[in-house]
C-alpha cells in the first residue's frame, strides 16, 4: 500500500482544525483534482485502514469539504479555501497511450460507459472535471498503480503513476484492458450509428512509454 504523504498545513482561521491524517487526505484530493471518488479506491490510494479513512471522511463531510453521494464523495468548492502545502513533490506521471477518439463519438457516453467501471486488475477511484477536459482514473487492487484516462475534445491520454512499483509491463497491460473497452465502444457506436462524416482512422493508438 501506498503510504499517505506528510504535509505542512497551513489553515485559514477556522473552528476546523485538521489532524494531520486529514491534511493528508485533503492533499491528496486536491492534487487529483478530484470532482468525485470512491471510498474503496481512496482507500487503496491512501493505504488507510478503513475505520480511519471512515473518520476522516466523516469529518471532512462536516465540514462542508465534502458530500457523500451514490456513487462516491464529492468535493465541493469550500476544498478551494483550505491552503494546503506540501514539502513534497508530486508523483510524477508516465504517458502509456496516445490516441484520437472518431469526431463522430459522442463522448460524453464514452465517460459514462467507463465510469465507475472494474475490469482486469483495476479498481474505480475517480473522476476529475476541469474546463480543459476529463480525467477518469483507476487504480491497481494492491494499490500500487494508478491509471488515468484523459479525455480533451478527440484527443485520449493514457498515462501511470507508479506509487510503489515500478511494473512498466503492469501498468502497459492495464492500459490496453482499458483501451480495448474504450475501442468496443467506438466500434459498437459505429455501427449502430451509420457514419455520415470522414472517417477517423481510430486503431492507430501507439505506446510512448
């Protein structure tokens, strides 16, 4: 499990006094850019004990910082007025697949075909918005990987961040568990919906790892 990272908190004045595991936390969320996530997969993320994530995110949801939802918890503006610094940096991310989605697929049905899913080796945890595109990312069952899908207008990214291996052959085979799902969808899109537009060669994916 990945251990959660030690941070210097810095509060604006509040009655909320976080502890240092919730400043973790809160770290962690923030540097995601998290809009929503799963308590399983945070929990793997994290490598918190599942009372102990439970409790912080019991008080984070009193704070306003959070709300709890169906299918996961999700962040809520007031996380912006919390300043948050860490010492450390930023686990760094390694591009696996770089790839063009058809003009013609509607990808906001893409997002939800893929969001909240499990296959393979990997585990939902969570979806990050901003106006640029959207982020849907997974993570390994022992938490050791996580992979994210970054979808901005036709232009797909799929990338690792190796949080305690190193498995480069792990992380390229949960990419194409993950790419073959996105090119069944494309296919059966297609082909319930006759194409009336030029044609987008979208097979030709390439690895840049």
């Amino acid at each position: 499990m990945v251990p959660v990272i030690d941070t210097n908190w810095q509060s604006p004045s509040t009655e909320y006094s976080p502890s240092e595991r919730d400043a973790d936390v809160l770290l962690l969320i923030e540097t995601e850019d998290f809009t929503i996530f799963t308590f399983d997969g945070l929990k793997r993320r994290t490598g918190l004990h599942s009372e102990t994530l439970s409790r912080i995110l019991a008080r984070l949801e009193t704070e306003g910082i959070l709300k709890k939802e169906p299918d996961g918890y999700r962040v809520t503006p007031k996380i912006t007025q919390l300043n948050i610094h860490s010492p450390h940096t930023e686990t760094p991310t390694t591009p696996l697949i770089q790839t063009f989605l058809p003009s013609d697929i509607m990808t906001q049905r893409l997002i939800l075909q893929l969001r909240g899913k499990w296959f393979g080796m990997l585990r939902w945890l969570g979806i990050s918005e901003t106006p640029q595109g959207i982020t849907l990312k997974w993570i390994t069952e022992d938490g050791a990987i996580q992979i994210a899908a970054n979808i901005e207008g036709t232009a797909l990214n799929i990338e690792a961040k190796f949080l305690t291996n190193n498995n480069l052959n792990l992380a390229l085979k949960a990419s194409y568990q993950l790419m073959t799902l996105i090119s069944k969808f494309v296919i059966n899109s297609r082909l319930t919906n006759p194409i009336t537009t030029q044609t987008t060669s979208y097979f030709n994916f390439y690895t840049t790892a």
